[in-house]
C-alpha cells in the first residue's frame, strides 16, 4: 500500500527553503521510503475564499481540483513559513477554502515543517495546529521539524535545497512518523 500524501507549501517564492523540504521529502519517500508519495499541491493559483464564488453548491475549477486532491489524500504535509508568529495568508487561504462545507480535511493525518531564523519558523506550528483543531485535522506531536535556515551549518544551496544531512534525517523521521500515525488512524496497523 503507498500512501498519498498531499503536501502544501505556504511560501510563494521561487528558492523558497519552504519548497525546499518538500522537494527533500519527495526524495526521501522515493530514496528510501517506498510506501509514501508526495505531491505538491499548488496553492497560489486558489482565488481568495469568497463565498460570492460558491454557486449552487460548487467551487471555482481551482478550487474544485484542490479540495478533490486534498479528499483523495491519505494525509497531509504542510510546510508553513511564519509570518507575524503566525501562518502566510496563502497557506490560511488554502485551510480556508478546505474547509468550505463538505470540509476536505476532517480526520486527515497530518504533519508540519518549517525553516527560519533561530525559531526555524516553529511559531507558525502552533497557530496551524490551533486552526486544526477545528477543521478536524490530526497533527503528529513528535517529531517535530524546525530548520533554524540561517544558524551554521549552511542548511539549503543557492536554490533553496536542502543540504544539511541532520535536517534530512530529522525531515526522514517526521515522515516515518507521519506514515506509521495515517496507518494507525485508518486501522491499517
């Protein structure tokens, strides 16, 4: 059984060291974690959540496509920046639209990255899991995965890639626990 895991990425930057993990766990699961694959999703294309947009009951395209990749996902992966201790307005917009009657991420596992400054853009874990809470969706506790991007040694390249051999391992171990939490929750241990 692979798991599908639908990753959202709260960063628009091209280099984004946000894109950067993602692209880091997708080689992961392809290196060594088999039973997992990965696929971004693109959130910058979603309108702002606008209820004028919802007619008789249906979505805009982009958002109809995002919230079926989402429902079709065993679990989710966010990389959220911080912004003001908190999560981009890209990424809300996407829990946001998610959450729309017939909300897609009720009962999803989940788990969350982030890089930054000293923090490692752990602030923005914690406003995430709050909203969670009411959409219904499940966070791993342990472990948890903050990349300090700036503190020696050099994290990620020049095209925001992730480079550092102790941040793989702990971005590995995140996703191990991710797969062993969407298979307990579904009742496939």
């Amino acid at each position: 059984m692979v798991l599908k895991v639908v990753a959202l990425c709260g960063s628009l930057r091209k280099n984004s060291y946000h894109h950067g993990l993602i692209k880091s766990a997708q080689q992961i699961c392809q290196e060594s974690l088999k039973g997992i694959q990965i696929e971004l999703l693109k959130i910058s294309e979603l309108p702002f959540v606008n209820p004028d947009l919802e007619v008789d009951g249906t979505f805009p395209p982009a958002v109809e496509a995002f919230r079926q990749k989402v429902l079709s996902a065993d679990s989710i992966l966010f990389a959220s920046p911080e912004y003001n201790y908190s999560v981009t307005p890209t990424l809300k917009n996407a829990v946001d639209w998610g959450s729309r009657p017939g909300n897609v991420w009720a009962g999803k596992p989940a788990a969350i990255v982030s890089t930054g400054g000293n923090f490692g853009g752990g602030r923005s874990h914690y406003h995430l899991r709050q909203i969670g809470v009411y959409v219904d969706l499940h966070f791993i506790n342990k472990p948890e995965c903050f990349v300090p991007a700036y503190s020696p040694p050099p994290k990620f390249d020049s095209e925001g890639n992730l480079i550092d051999a102790q941040s793989k391992e702990i971005l590995q171990q995140i996703l191990v626990s991710l797969e062993g939490f969407t298979l307990k929750l579904s009742g496939n241990v």
